[in-house]
C-alpha cells in the first residue's frame, strides 16, 4: 500500500464519520419541525454530496431525462454497497422515501428520525403483515405524490452480481398505481467493496432506465413485472461504465 493511498484512507474515513454526524444532527434537529419529510431529505442530499466528494466517487449519470421531478415511482436500484445510498440521494430528483428492513427502525434515536422523515419499514420476516405495509405505502403515494425507493434485492449482494429480486417493489407500484423506475448503478462496488472500510476513489455510472408502467396490473400480475425489472437492470449492467 502507498504512502499517498494510505494519508489518502486514513483522512477519507474520518472526514465521512465527521460529515455523517454532523449532517445527521441536523436532520435530527429538522425532523421536529418538518412535518412531511421534505427537508430531512433536502439535509440527507447535502450530506450524500459531501460523501460522494469525500470519497472521490465521480458519477456520470445517464438517462435522467426520463424522470419527472414531480412524478411518482418506485425507484428500483441494484444493491452493491452502503455508498448506493449517497449516490441514490444526490442524483435522483424526485421526493422519494426509503422502504427498509424493520430492523433498522429499532435502532434508538435512528429508528425515529426514520419514521418522522416518512420512511417505512417493512417486517419482511411476516410476509402477511408485509404485504399489508406494501399496500399501506401504495396508498400514501397517491395521496401524497410521493416516491419509493426500494432495493429489490432486498440487501446488498456479496459477490457484486444481481441477486434474485423480491416482488415488493412490484407489488408497492401496482398498488400505488404508478411506475417501476430500473435503475443501475454501476463501479461503486470498487469504491466501497462489502465488508471493507477501505474507500477507493474511482468512476461510477448511475443508469436510469424506462419507467415501466403498472397501469391496468393486478396484484397478480407481480411476478412478472419482478422479472421484468430484473432482466432490464441486469441488461443496464452488462452495458458497464
């Protein structure tokens, strides 16, 4: 290891520990007045381009045109590592919500701020009261205009290739009545790798692809739309940086 990548490790993990607790102070100061979320999310975007930077991650995004700001999706990534996160954060414009593991809403103090941003956690270990959340959300995006991003994979995938999707993202949509967004997300695995803490400065291509449309889909019609987001982000993939 150089000298220079070393001085360049050792001042990159500090500076993202610095920026996370400070941003995320401030999320938790803003959640007691921001009713809808909005300006947690605003916060959260500053504290993605911070990490971005920090990590020396440029990101060349491609297809953006084919979202509407206003709009709402469920915005379906790939999952390779915790900087998805930022780089979700920083360059996709609509006013999005997480759907996430249930574990991560017990976690003091964070759980909360989860919740009062409008994020929803779902118990995928009770498939019966997950599909009850799953149409719940549904329903809050139309009636508030809202987005969803959910990782179809479920978490992130250990080897770097696409793992089997669940059909939550699907069924959410359907429910919601609005589009599945394909998105891949390709080189960030080479910024952070799974289980490391060595951050790698380096290209990343966000691709976005065609918003599939739910209209006139029933619930039934779910694996289908699953395998057909999957077989169009791992197409997005093999397309490279």
């Amino acid at each position: 290891m150089s000298s220079h990548y070393l001085f360049a490790h050792l001042v990159r993990a500090p500076l993202i520990i610095l920026a996370t607790a400070l941003m995320g102070s401030i999320s938790l100061i803003t959640a007691f007045w921001d009713s809808d979320g909005r300006q947690q999310l605003a916060v959260a975007r500053v504290w993605a381009r911070m990490l971005l930077w920090i990590a020396g991650a440029r990101v060349k995004v491609i297809g953006l045109e084919k979202l509407d700001p206003r709009g709402s999706y469920v915005v379906c990534p790939n999952h390779v590592s915790y900087m998805d996160t930022p780089v979700l954060l920083t360059h996709v414009p609509v006013n999005f919500r997480f759907l996430a593991k249930e574990e991560l809403f017990k976690i003091p103090f964070i759980g909360g701020h989860l919740r009062r941003a409008g994020n929803i956690s779902v118990p995928l270990e009770d498939p019966r009261a997950a599909l009850k959340v799953l149409g719940a959300a549904g329903k809050a995006m139309k009636e508030r205009g809202l987005s969803m991003l959910v990782f179809p994979e479920g978490g992130r995938s250990e080897s770097g290739e696409l793992e089997p999707f669940k059909d939550g993202a699907a069924y959410l949509a359907i429910k919601g009545g609005v589009p599945v967004v394909p998105i891949a997300i390709i080189g960030i695995r080479d910024i952070l790798p799974m289980h490391s803490s060595h951050i790698r400065p380096g290209p990343v291509t966000l691709r976005v692809g065609d918003p599939i449309p739910t209209e006139g889909m029933k619930s039934s019609d779910r694996t289908e739309l699953t395998q057909r987001l999957y077989d169009t982000i791992a197409a997005m993939k093999r397309e490279g940086l």
